[in-house]
C-alpha cells in the first residue's frame, strides 16, 4: 500500500472510533466438527457504513454473516449490534441469503410479506411497501406469480425485497447478485446504493466480484484462506453518489488492481 493512502486510513480509523458501532465482532472462531471454518476475525461496522467482505469460496464469508444475523453461533468470541450481543435473530437485521430461500407455495408478494407476520406486524399496512419495493427491483408484475415461475435472478431480486420489507438498520447481503445478468447487476448495484444513501443503513455485503466491492463500499476488507482471517482493508474514497461511469476511471482502477493483488497473494499465502 502507498505510504499517502495508509495515512488516509489511519485517519478514517482515528474519526470512526468516534462513530457508534451498528456491527461489532470481536476474536470470533468457528468451529464445524473438526473444522476449522474461522480464526480470530474482528471487525467493527460503523453506523451508516457500506462495507464488502472479499474472499476465495469456502473461506467463511457465509459463515461469518450468518453468526451476525444471529443464525449461526461462534465456538468462542462475541458479536454485538447496535452494543447489544447476538444471541438469535433479531428484527433490527435483515438478511440476503447466498441462496434465494423462498417459500414455494406462496406467491412472490406473499413472501416478501413474510417478515412482517413473523415478527406479527400488520401484515396489510406493508403491502403497499411491498409492492413499492417489488416495483423497485422490476418485479411488480410478477406479485402474483409462484416461486418456480421465477429465474434464478428475479427469485434473488424478491428476496432483497424481502430483506428491506421492515426497514432494519443493518442489512445483510451474501452474494445477492451473483445469478444476474452484468447489466442487471449493474443496475442493481446503483439501486441498492440510492436505497442505502435515502435510508442510511449499514451494510455487510458479500461478493466475489472485486469491482463491484470497489464500486459500492466505503471499506472492502479480504479475507484469506480457510480458516479465515481478515487479511487486508482498504477504504474506497471515491465520491457519492456514485455512478457505473465512475468504473472507468484510473481512480477506480487503482482500487481495482489492489485489491487483485491482496487477494491474489491471499491466494499464495
Ligand atoms: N453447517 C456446516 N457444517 C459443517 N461445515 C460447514 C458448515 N457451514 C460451512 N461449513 C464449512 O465452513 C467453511 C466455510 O464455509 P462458508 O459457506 O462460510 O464459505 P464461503 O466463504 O461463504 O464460500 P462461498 O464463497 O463458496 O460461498 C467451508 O469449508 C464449509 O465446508
Ligand atoms: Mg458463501
């Protein structure tokens, strides 16, 4: 890393401490049987942040989210949100699973409804939210349609509109655009950005996709082989909003090309 942009970080770093902390993860492990998935991973989120989470497959990210969420249990360490520990789901959260988990005999609109019956809220005071957010992600005249009349693309828009039906402050996203189309996805991206800008959530998001870390995040941090470790983070300081021209420029670009080379020498590692 070039010495200007550590100073930059050490800066950020220095300003955030006085940020409050939506996600704190402190000396987690994780444990499968005889596995060893997670090795001390620590990480603060600040409130309103946008961060990525970078890694090769099987390293842990999906695990790592889920003990966030409050859907899996760290063997030893501790994640709080919001200065309250995790100890199961929470409403405050919502979460993009890697795999669009929707319930087959309900209809798209049914499903993204589903939080709000299960945390027994009116279900009829959200249905206009739904239809607002299912308009959003270009989904609207699908409402009435069934899971499996569904891609695999708009199964995995539906369930984004699911994860933001309760307007949780934190919100999880494990590969959510992984099945689009790049146009799509680019689309996408720009949208979740505008959605994260108007409602300041904090967000972790998940990717394989380097560019797409670079594009949307304040922070990107890399994580290393299984069992994972944060390896490396960068702070992405292009201005907001920001737009998919802005993937053309050098500035971009730099960000690009270190990231590459921390994950290709995570790789080596
Ligand atoms: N419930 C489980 N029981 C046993 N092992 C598990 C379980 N969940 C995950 N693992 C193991 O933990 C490791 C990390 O898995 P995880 O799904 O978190 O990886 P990932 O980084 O999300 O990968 P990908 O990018 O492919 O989605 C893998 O070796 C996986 O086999
Ligand atoms: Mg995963």
């Amino acid at each position: 890393m070039k010495p200007d942009v550590r100073l930059q970080l050490d800066a950020r770093s220095a300003h955030q401490a006085s940020v409050p902390c939506a996600v704190r993860v402190r000396g987690i492990r994780k444990i499968f049987d005889e596995l060893e998935a997670i090795r001390d991973v620590s990480l603060d989120v600040a409130n309103g942040e946008f961060i990525s989470l970078l890694g090769p497959s099987g390293c842990g990210k999906s695990t790592l989210l889920m003990m966030i969420a409050g859907l899996e249990f760290p063997t030893s360490g501790e994640v709080t949100l919001a200065d309250t520990p995790v100890t199961g789901p929470r409403r405050d959260v919502g979460v993009v699973f890697q795999n669009p988990v929707l319930l087959p005999w309900r209809s798209v609109l049914d499903n993204v409804l589903f939080p709000i019956e299960l945390l027994r809220l009116p279900v009829e005071e959200y249905r206009a939210r739904a239809m607002e957010l299912l308009r959003m992600v270009k989904l609207q005249e699908f409402a009435g349609a069934l899971p499996r009349q569904l891609s695999g693309g708009m199964r995995q828009r539906a369930s984004i509109c699911r994860a933001l039906i309760h307007d949780p402050a934190i919100l999880l996203m494990d590969e959510p655009f992984s099945a689009l189309d790049a146009i799509t996805r680019d689309d996408m991206a720009v949208e979740l950005l505008r959605i994260w800008q108007a409602t300041r959530k904090t967000v972790i998001f998940v990717t394989h996709s380097i560019r797409e870390a670079a594009f949307l995040s304040d922070r990107v941090l890399t994580m290393g082989r299984r069992p994972a470790t944060i390896v490396d983070e960068i702070h992405i300081d292009l201005p907001r909003p920001r737009n998919i021209a802005m993937t053309e420029e050098d500035s971009f670009n730099r960000y690009v090309r270190h990231l590459r080379k921390s994950i290709e020498a995570s790789h080596e590692g």
